[in-house]
C-alpha cells in the first residue's frame, strides 16, 4: 500500500505500510508501521490536491500545474500544464471495472473548468469542459466512468457527461459543499455529498432526493465511503467518526484522534487491509495516523467501542490532502525490503558511536602493545650489545700478547736454524733482545732493533727533504721580458757624442 500526503509547504510524502494484519487491533498494533519512503518538492505553491490509482499519482498545486508520478518505479514523471487558468483544485482517476491502471484522470481548476486526461502514454488533454464559475472543490467519477460530479464554491452540483464532453444537471445548493463521493459499492447508486456541518446521501435514480442526513456537532472537512454502507468523516474540532449511511446512526466517535483539525483521510484497499476497516488521517498538527475501525463497523450499534491507533507518523508540516494506492504484492515485497534495509541502517547508525568508541580502544590497546614491544626490543639490544662488548674486549686485549708470543717464537726457531747454518745464534737472540715495544690506546706495537729505526728515520728525512724541494720547484718562473726590461732599465744611459 501507497500512501500520499501533501501539505502546504509544497511537499509531497510516501509513506508504506509495513507488516500484516491479523487478528485483534492489540496483535495488529505491534505489527504495523508507516515508513516514509520518499519525499518530493512537488509544487512551488501549495499541494492542493492529491490522487493515486494503481501505478500512477498526481498531485494538483498552487502554481497551475499537475505533477505526475510513477508509483512503481518511483519516478517523477514531469508535469502537465492545466488547461484552466488558477491552481488546479481537484483531482480523480478513473480504472474500468477489473483493471489495475486508470485509464483516465479529471483535474478541476480555480476558474471552474474540468479537463479530461488520458492516463498513461501521452498524457493528452482529451477536452475540456466549462460550467462552474469559481474554483471547484472536489470530482467524483462514477463506477461506470459515464460520468462525474463536482461541486465549486460558486454553490453549485453539476453532472458532466464524459463521453459528449458536457453538462447534463446542475443544483444550486442550500450550502456550499466541501466534497462529493459516489459510494462504488451498490455501482454508484447513491453519493454523499458533504456541505458544512451535514453530511448527506442522495440516490441517483427515481428517488434522487435525500436518503439520510448525518449530523456532526461541528464543521466536517473530509469524509470517505467504506464497505458495509459505511461512512468515516473527519471534524474539525479533531474528532473521527464512523456512520451507518442507511441508518443514518453514528457507530463511532473518536474525540481526540488529533490534536488539531482532521484535515483530510483515506481509507486503505481491502487487499492492502487484509480483510479489515482501516482509515489513515491526517491533521494540521503534522501527524498522519493509522486506525482500525473494523470492530465498531461490525458491532454495527450506536456508541461502540474498538477504534485503536495502530501506527503514526509525524510529517512536521500542515497536510492538506491524502490518498491511497494499491501496489501488486510484488511491489508490496520491494517495499518491505527497502523498509527492512532502512530499519537495518537506522540501527547501524544508533550504534555507530559505541563501535567507534569501542574501535577507539581497541586502537590505543594496539598503540600500547606496540611500544611495550619496542620498548622489550630496545632492552634486549641494548643488554645484547654490551655483553658483546664486553666479551670483544678481553681477547682484543690479548691478541697481541699472543702475537708477540708466536713472534718470539718463531724468531727463536729462526735464531736456531741460523745458528745451525753459520753460529749466528748469538747475534739473533741479541737483535731480538734489542727490539723496543710500546702500547698506545692498549694496542702493542713493535718498532723493531735499532738499526731498522735509524733506517726507518733516514727514509723518513729523505721524503720531507724531496717534498720540500718540490714545494719550491712549483714556485712561477717570472716572464723573462719583465727581467728583459729590468735589465734595460738598470742599463746607463748612453752618452751623445
């Protein structure tokens, strides 16, 4: 089920039922719910009318413009243009008996004209018609699609005849009607038409006078036919009612079903209600509600009880008009998803700042663990590198003793095998007592005998010698004209004879 609501500040809302009803209205109150499923700036004025049927939606605003829409797949359509000069006021489709789309939509406008539209494809003006002399405040199709009737401010009821484009009747009225509705259950044989505080029914054959008048204790402003000869209005003192229209008995009175004015309502289709008398309604005060009236209508006796609210929404703007739709059960199967998907989202979001506050955490338990970790590693190093050092120190220490004792040796052995050769063991062993060593920065160092350091300290001189001279040999030569002429310079004068 679709559900449409416009309001003065321009919008358009959809709202979807979700869930099923079953059993009593205690059971069916924790099922139901209306989800909003879009929202649309449909006009730049006011959204003065709304109709939906089967696929397609329209909406009639302030600024002399029909919005289209398709239900289905959620598309806008675009606009039409009215024919009629004003905002466009009333509008109503028609569905032959049987069929799911409308064939044809009716639009009413502020300087009275009604134009007829083709449904769907083109959208073509098919005609228009001129009769009313001020704006016309509500259309009703009959079941046959044959004809229509509007009421307009200017006081009048008149009767078209689509098929020939004209008008066949017309009453001056003792009030001002608000609303006409042909009761589609007995094929159109009766309507109620609503002026003030009266509510009436007239039958449209032989005996077109007034069937029953319903009396409300003040000004009704919407009311809707419903099955079992049944009527719902809504007052403007907030109050919902539901009448026995051939008995002419009130069945029902919900005082305080809003707080402001019921500004308008709808009731749901049988195949949406599952079996059960439901009525949304909308107010001034932003809410739309959801009620459930099947108990009272079956009670059937002045004074019953039974009217609960099973859902409510709250719009937070003025609603004007309302409408429903019926969508093929696939449709209603999408929806639900979509619904499901939402509830899924608004809950992720709810929990969103837990699990960035638990996400948050378990970050800085991770920071925490990660400096502990290189805090362990940096200990360890650090104890790894000075046992290493320590270690390194005490053979670096002894490595040159060790060499100077494999040194030793082996100039020993060498004393020996010259010893054995030529009896030079004597002058070996003296050498080796002779050699000098010293420890710089805890390293030994051999300079050798002292032969081998007067040696060392010749080599030494000759190279500073040699790299002092060549400093002097890189000195410039100066230009030998410059010394020429010096030399000229320095040369007397010779003598003239």
């Amino acid at each position: 089920m679709s559900l449409l609501a416009g309001c003065y500040e321009r919008f358009l809302f959809g709202y979807q039922l979700e869930g099923e009803v079953q059993g009593d209205a205690a059971e069916g109150e924790q099922k139901l719910g209306l989800h909003r499923s879009f929202t649309h700036a449909a006009h730049k004025g006011v959204v003065k009318c709304v109709a939906a049927a089967g696929q397609w939606g329209a909406t009639g605003g302030a600024d002399d413009l029909i919005h289209l829409y398709d239900l289905k797949s959620d598309k806008d359509l675009g606009f039409l243009m009215s024919p009629g000069e004003g905002a466009v006021t009333a509008l109503a489709f028609f569905a032959p008996a049987g069929a799911y789309n409308p064939t044809h939509l009716l639009s009413g406008s502020a300087d009275g004209s009604v134009s007829v539209w083709q449904a769907g494809g083109g959208w073509e003006c098919l005609k228009t018609m001129r009769g009313h002399r001020k704006d016309v405040a509500a259309i009703s199709v009959h079941p046959s699609g044959l004809l229509a009737l509007t009421v307009s401010r200017d006081g009048f009821m008149r009767m078209w005849d689509l098929v020939k484009g004209r008008c066949t009747y017309h009453v001056r009225l003792e009030v001002e009607a608000e609303g006409v509705e042909f009761c589609r259950e007995d094929g159109g044989a009766r309507y109620a038409l609503l002026c003030g505080a009266r509510l009436t029914v007239h039958g449209v054959q032989g005996d077109a006078g007034v069937l029953c008048t319903l009396s409300h204790p003040g000004r009704t402003l919407c009311m809707a036919w419903a099955p079992g000869n049944r009527i719902v209005s809504g007052c403007e003192d907030g109050s919902l009612r539901l009448w026995d229209a051939q008995a002419g008995v009130e069945l029902l009175c919900i005082s305080r079903a809003h707080v402001s004015r019921v500004r308008t309502l709808a009731l749901l289709p049988p195949s949406s209600a599952g079996g059960r008398l439901l009525a949304a309604t909308g107010s001034s005060d932003g809410s739309l509600k959801l009620w459930d009236l099947t108990k009272a209508a079956a009670a059937g006796v002045h004074g019953s009880s039974g009217g609960s609210c099973l859902a409510e929404a709250q719009t937070r703007a003025r609603l004007t008009c309302m409408a429903a739709a019926d969508l093929p059960a696939i449709m209603q199967q999408r929806v639900q998803q979509a619904a499901a998907a939402a509830r899924q989202a608004a809950a992720a979001q709810a929990q969103a700042p837990a699990q960035k506050q638990q996400g948050k955490q378990q970050q800085q338990q991770q920071q925490r663990q990660q400096q502990q970790g290189k805090r362990k590693a940096t200990d360890a190093a650090g104890a790894n590198g000075s046992q290493q050092q320590q270690q390194g120190a005490g053979p670096a220490k002894k490595k040159p003793a060790q060499q100077q004792g494999r040194q030793a040796a082996g100039q020993q052995g060498g004393g020996k095998a010259k010893g054995g050769e030529g009896g030079k063991a004597k002058q070996g062993g003296k050498a080796a007592e002779a050699e000098r060593v010293v420890v710089k920065d805890g390293v030994v160092e051999f300079l050798g005998s002292p032969a081998e350091q007067k040696k060392q300290a010749a080599a030494k001189r000759h190279k500073q010698a040699a790299q002092q001279d060549q400093r002097f040999r890189s000195v410039p030569v100066p230009n030998q004209q410059l010394q020429a002429g010096a030399r000229q310079k320095q040369r007397p004068p010779k003598q003239r004879k």
